[in-house]
C-alpha cells in the first residue's frame, strides 16, 4: 500500500469504526442522545495558552516518519477546537461535570479531591471512547489485511475497558459526593515560566524509576486489574502547573514509586515526567513555538513510537518478537521539554 492508499483505507475503516463504536445514551446522566459533545481532553483554555495563530504540533509531529506527514496521512498540526478531543457524553453534561477544574482560578491552587476526581473522571472517559473506538478498528483491519492478526489484542482492550469502567464509575461517585473515594496528590508544583506542551492523562505505570514492577501490563489473568495515576501539565499564560495523583486506594501498588520520586532533584523530576508523558500517551500536544531541535530528536521520536518497552507502535514484524538485543529508550536520554531553558512567551 503507498501512502495515499493507506489514507484512503484508513479513512474508511475509521468511519465504519465510528459508526460501529457510537453510544446511544451518555454514559454520565443516562439520557438517550442523537449526537454528542465535541469534549476537550484537555480544557480549552489551557490550549489557548500555548497554540500560534490558534494551531497546535500533535502527536505525529513527534512520533510519525517524515513521509506520513508530507502525504497528509496524519497531521501533524491542527486547530485548539480539533485537538484532544473526543465524543461521548452530551453537552449538558460536558458543560457541568468538569466546572470546578476547569477555572483557572482553581487550577492555580493546589486541587480538591473533587477537581482530581473531575479529571480522572474525563482521562477515564477518554479511555473508555479510545478502546470503543479501537475494538471494531482492528476487527476491521483484520477482516481487511492478510498479515494482521489481533491476537490478544481482542482481550486487553476489554480487560481495558472493564478496568477504566471501575475508575470511571468511582470517580463519578467522588464528583457526585456519593460513597467518594479520595485521592493522593502525588505532587503539585507551580513553576514561574511557561512550558511549551500540555497534557492531561491516565498512565498505567509500569515500574519504579529503579525498575521494581507497579503494573504487570502484560498479564492476562482475569483477576487482574490495572491501576492508573493521573498527570497534568497545565500551561497558564505566564505559568504551568504540573500534578500527578492517584485513587489512595492504589497506594500499595505506588508507594515506592512514590518514595523514588520524590527523592530525585527537582530538575530530574521534571525530566522524569518529560519521559512519561512520551512513553505512555498520545494526549498531548506542542506549541509550534516550541525549539525546533526538540522535534527532530531522535530518541524522543523512538520514544514516543513505543508501547510498552516495544518500538514500533508495539507493532513488530512477524518473526521478529526476539527484541532481546532492543534496548528502550531511558528517561535520561531524551531532552528535558519542561526545563526553564525551554520555556516560551
Ligand atoms: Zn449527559
């Protein structure tokens, strides 16, 4: 397939996958819904903070081969009203669910439980839209494509499922005040400059910064759930607020994690978070204004097409599974985005 072929295949099986994927009722307030709200998954407002002329770098401007960029196959730029977004709840309920963090009177405080339990109540829905979406996508592209194969890709996205399904439902809970779970505020930091990328997110972490395991992603016991944290970098207009926080229910899963953390000099914190923001979501974006060296680094680009330790998208050849001599990319290794030195106007 060239390029274009694949974007005209992509497209379509896109579409179908939309149709295949669409509630009938929003999943917050139950109501029946002919169409549904075009959800930030990330405040708006933040967005504003850090695009150009109302334009924002995405994902594949880091992660996707120069040549899907240059044949339209992904964007590498798009607009704050079609970045991170997604639909799947209504608009009534888009417009009261998320108020508390979205002021940005209140982010600049440090969070409520209520306001953690906002946002991972919007990271969870992202999630559950994602792997609906992805579900008829790759029954698809396999009933399409001779060579591919789901495996037990069938599996791990309804294991997904069912476990953001726990999250989206405690969290909706704790927003209702109904049996509310608390949250632990991991860390929360305001620092005096701007910080040329946004990103709020649901992170299945998979080790400590010393390597002793958190969570076992590649299990397929049935009994076993994944638990998320939750991290944010909120670019104000003369500051960024950067917080990562969990349901304190997971607090044995995290707690050494935890304790590595906090230990490490302040710079190497943000460096740390730098590296999971590439290592394990796509829900970010860049301002264009960003240093441009920054785009073209080589590990970041590496870094940003592994899932899980594979490069590749997680995607590999057939008879190539032997990555014994494949060495991920490190959190040293990549260039520290948040640093001061690369702060914009
Ligand atoms: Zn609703």
């Amino acid at each position: 397939m060239n390029p274009l072929e694949f974007k005209k295949f992509h497209s379509q099986v896109a579409k179908q996958s939309r149709e295949k994927s669409r509630l009938t009722v929003c999943p917050i307030c139950g109501k029946e819904q002919t169409s549904f709200c075009n959800s930030h998954s990330i405040p708006q407002f933040i967005l504003n903070n850090i695009s150009v002329n109302g334009q924002l770098l995405q994902f594949p401007s880091i992660a996707a081969d120069d040549f899907l960029i240059e044949n339209r196959v992904f964007d590498a730029k798009k607009g704050t009203k079609n970045s991170c977004t997604f639909q799947f709840i209504c608009r009534e309920c888009d417009s009261k669910i998320f108020s508390e963090y979205e002021d940005v009177s209140n982010i600049r405080q440090r969070p409520s439980n209520k306001m953690m339990a906002e946002i991972e109540l919007k990271n969870t829905l992202l999630m559950l839209s994602k792997r609906r979406y992805e579900q008829p996508f790759y029954e698809i592209v396999e009933g399409e494509l001779e060579n591919f194969d789901r495996g037990p890709l069938v599996e791990i996205q309804e294991d997904d499922i069912r476990d953001y399904t726990i999250e989206f439902e405690r969290a909706l809970r704790t927003v209702y005040n109904l049996q509310p779970a608390k949250y632990k505020l991991l860390y929360w930091k305001k620092y005096s400059y701007k910080m040329p990328i946004a990103c709020q997110t649901l992170i299945p972490l998979r080790e400590t910064i010393n390597g002793f395991l958190v969570n076992n992603v590649h299990s397929l016991d049935k009994n076993y759930h994944l638990e998320d944290m939750n991290l944010c970098i909120f670019p104000l207009e003369k500051e960024t607020v950067v917080m990562i926080f969990y349901c304190e229910k997971y607090e044995k899963r995290y707690r050494n994690f935890r304790n590595e953390f906090l230990r490490l000099p302040e710079k190497q914190k943000l460096q740390y978070i730098s590296y999971l923001v590439f290592a394990y979501t796509e829900n970010f974006v860049i301002s264009p204004d960003i240093d441009h060296a920054i785009l073209k680094n080589e590990n970041l680009k590496t870094l940003s097409q592994e899932t899980n330790g594979i490069p590749n998208m997680g995607i590999v050849p057939m008879g190539l599974w032997d990555l014994e001599d494949y060495h991920p990319i490190s959190w040293q290794e990549i260039p520290n985005i948040m640093d001061s030195k690369y702060a914009i106007q």
